[in-house]
C-alpha cells in the first residue's frame, strides 16, 4: 500500500481510494493513538463533514472504527473544518476527524485529523495511524465505544465568532457571499446577519454534488461579476470546507490572500494585537507583501507551500497572524487553523467601516506563473545551467521583485514564478527561465 496521508490527510475518489472500509479502519487507528497519547478515559473524538454525497457514508464508517476502537464517536454533522479545530480545543475532545475534501469536486473525499491542542496530527501520529491501518488493528481490548450526535455543533461554532467579533458593528453594510454549497452553507450568512450585516447568499442549496461546482473561492469570477454589478460594498467566496477565502470588492476585483493578511497585519499591530510583531506567509506571498510589511517594521517570516507549514511556524515563535495567497488566513489567537469566515470578518474589522476598494494596505506587484513540464522534477536542484539563469535574474530583479523556481510537489512539472515592477518585464524574466528549464529538463 503507498503513502496513505498527503498534505492535507487522506484524500481521493470516494468509494475507490477512500472507501468504507478504509475509513472505519482509520477511526480505529486513529482512536488507538488517541488511547496511546493518554486519552483520560474513552477519548472523545468529535467528527464533521461537509455536504459531498459521500460524506454520510464516511462519517458513518469513521464513526464505527472509533467506537471499535474503544472510543466515543460524537457527530458534529454538516461544519466548516475550523470548526472542527475550535471545538476540540474548547470542549476538551481528545481527537477531532473532518470529512471532507476542501475545495476539489465532489467525487472526491478525505479524512484528515486533529488533535486534542486544535492542530492537525502532526506527522509522526499520521504515520503511526498509517502503520496500524496497514496492520490491520485488531480492536481494543477497553471494550467498544458509543456514538451519538452532538447537538448544536455549529451553534457552538458561531457563538464562539460572536464572542471573537463582539465589537464588530456590521449595520449598513451590504455584503454578499458565495458559500460554494458547502460546510458554509448555514452558518456564514447567518454570523453575518447577527453582527447586522445586509446579507445575500449565493450556493447555499447544497444537493451532494453541486459543491464547488463553478462556485466558491476557487471559481470566484461569478461572484465579483454580482458585486461589480452593483448593490453590494463586498463580497467573500469560501471553499468547499470552510477554511479560505477569497474577498470581491465594490468594483469586482478580486482580492487575495496577500493582501488581505497585509490589511490585518497592519490593522493588528495598531491595536497592539500582533504579538511578537510578525507575520509568517509562504514562498508564493507577493514581494510587494514584504515590501509593506518592511515599510511598516513587521518582521516576516517564510514558509513552504502549505497551511500546515504556516501554522507550524507561528506556533514555534509565539505569533497569531499568517497565511496563504491561496486564502488560508490563521489568527492562531482564535483558532489553530485558516477559518474562512473568521478572515472575512477581520477583514472587515480592519477596515473598521471602510471601503474595501480603497485599500493601501500593500502594493502588489504583477506576477507571472508557468508550469513547466520535466522528465525528472527531482534533477532540478543538479541542473547547472539552471541554477545559473536563475542566480542571474535573481540578481537584476534584486530590490524590485524575485523569482522562484521549484519542483512540484506531486506532478512532474517545475514552476516558474516571476514578480517584476511592470507586466512587460515579468514576462520576459520568466521566458527566459522557462527558455532554460526545457533546455535542460524537458
């Protein structure tokens, strides 16, 4: 059996990779580490989804394998993934298991775990549940487990934003928002309507089928088209499981990532709430991002790809505030994990009654980004004439912009990003670094 956990848990076609039967066998294992880690009785094991068809089968699987495994199986029903993470760490749970596969079609599924602290298991215990997985663990001597549902789940989970955004005052404000038909669905419109936003839903019919499906924040054009429509001072798109978000604003363009952690960053360290005055984004964060963050004395440090890596650095230097360009926004403060409605309500803190349209929180540079394809990913690092292209652009873009050059993760591509004052220049640096890696890759 290859590797069964990847960036974000298990993930894969529901029913093919991600069956039944691996589910119950994962809420098995998964509960034996929870016993392992000291679990003080039956560990409690808190598990949501969001509204693919087959997250009911899984959840039911997953839930039989935690009470085979000797725990408690508590269903949260239908919850964005930070909900999951908030929960845990509230309500004392020893383990919380989240079905869902973020933003891809609903086709796919996945599992992936956190633990008692509100973080996703670190990478030793995904290995250890892996092994037992593979080992086909016998079920636990303590006896078998209960599973019932937990009532009021995503009442919990609102009542703990309202607590965060208690002084937040959205009277006025019209806002819309594109919940992908997914974890969203209920919960997003109606923190909104409750710190007295006028809100209009869009994708909040969800059919088993329909999530993401040309909605949310990975096909956010329908969105910005609506707001720049007319009637509404900004709109948000949210993924399929809830944890990133994409912003619109007034004139329908489309704000990402970067730049709605600068707008925090900068409104957080004015009220004196950014501790250790940093912030920690990914090698794929905009140079005009460090570039304001520069101007304005926070320091900034740089991850990996990945929510996880970010997280894992925030938590190592005692920081609250970080994220991707992609819309995964942590404030560690509230919640270990990116919590999309959690970010569009700092956003809106931030502008503390403005407009979205005027921000100047940063100013973002144009990028460009190729995907190469490579005989060998891997021979990147080796490949000379490569390392000596990039050294040299590196250099003349030296105090105006960067480039970065890396292999993927899981396809045999290189990736070719350039960020230059002007589009004609950012052009012409990443075509002559393409030019290289397929002389000497392709």
């Amino acid at each position: 059996m290859g590797r069964l956990f990847g960036t974000d848990g298990v993930r894969g076609a529901a029913g093919e990779l991600l069956t039944a039967e691996l589910a119950l066998a994962l809420g098995r294992a998964a509960t034996a580490t929870a016993w392992d880690a000291g679990a003080d009785g039956p560990p409690q094991v808190l598990i949501v989804r969001d509204t693919r068809e087959s997250g009911e089968m899984l959840e039911a699987a997953l839930a039989a394998g935690v009470a085979a495994g000797g725990g408690h199986a508590l269903l949260g029903g239908v919850l964005p993934t930070p909900g999951a993470a908030l929960l845990t760490r509230r309500h004392g749970f020893d383990l919380a298991a989240v079905v869902s596969a973020s933003h891809n079609p609903y086709r796919d599924n996945g599992i992936k775990f956190f633990g008692a602290d509100g973080t996703k298991v670190p990478d030793a215990r995904e290995e250890a549940i892996e092994a037992l997985v593979e080992r086909g663990v016998a079920g636990s001597e303590r006896g078998i487990g209960r599973i019932r549902a937990l009532h009021g789940a995503d009442a919990d989970y609102l009542r703990e934003l309202e607590l965060r955004f208690a002084d937040l005052d959205l009277g006025g404000r019209r806002v819309l928002l594109d919940c992908a038909h997914g974890a969203t669905y209920r919960v997003a419109p109606e923190i909104f309507r409750r710190l007295g936003a006028d809100v209009e839903a869009l994708a909040v019919d969800p059919d088993g089928r329909n999530i993401n499906d040309g909605v949310g924040s990975t096909h956010v054009e329908a969105l910005a088209e609506r707001v720049a429509a007319g009637g509404h001072d900004v709109g948000f798109a949210f993924d399929g499981d809830g944890d990133r978000m994409l912003a619109v604003d007034r004139a329908g363009t489309v704000v990402d990532g970067d730049e709605l952690i600068a707008l925090a960053a900068l409104h957080l360290r004015a009220a004196g709430r950014l501790p250790g005055d940093g912030v920690a984004v990914t090698v794929m964060t905009n140079y005009g991002f460090h570039t304001a963050m520069a101007d304005a004395g926070i320091e900034v440090a740089v991850t990996p790809v990945g929510d996880r890596h970010v997280l894992a650095e925030l938590l190592r230097r005692g920081w609250s505030l970080g994220g991707e360009q992609s819309g995964h926004i942590i404030e560690a403060g509230f919640v270990p994990s990116g919590d999309g409605i959690a970010a569009a309500l700092l956003t809106l803190e931030a502008l503390a009654g403005g407009d979205l349209a005027d921000r100047a929180a940063m100013r973002k540079l144009p990028q460009t980004l190729i995907n190469v394809a490579v005989a060998d990913r891997e021979a990147l690092d080796g490949a000379a004439a490569v390392q000596q292209a990039i050294a040299r652009e590196a250099e003349a873009l030296e105090g105006r912009g960067r480039v970065l050059v890396r292999p993927s993760g899981t396809e045999q591509l290189v990736r070719v990003m350039v960020e230059a004052p002007d589009d004609g220049e950012c052009a012409a640096v990443a075509g002559r670094l393409v030019a290289a890696v397929e002389r000497e890759l392709g």
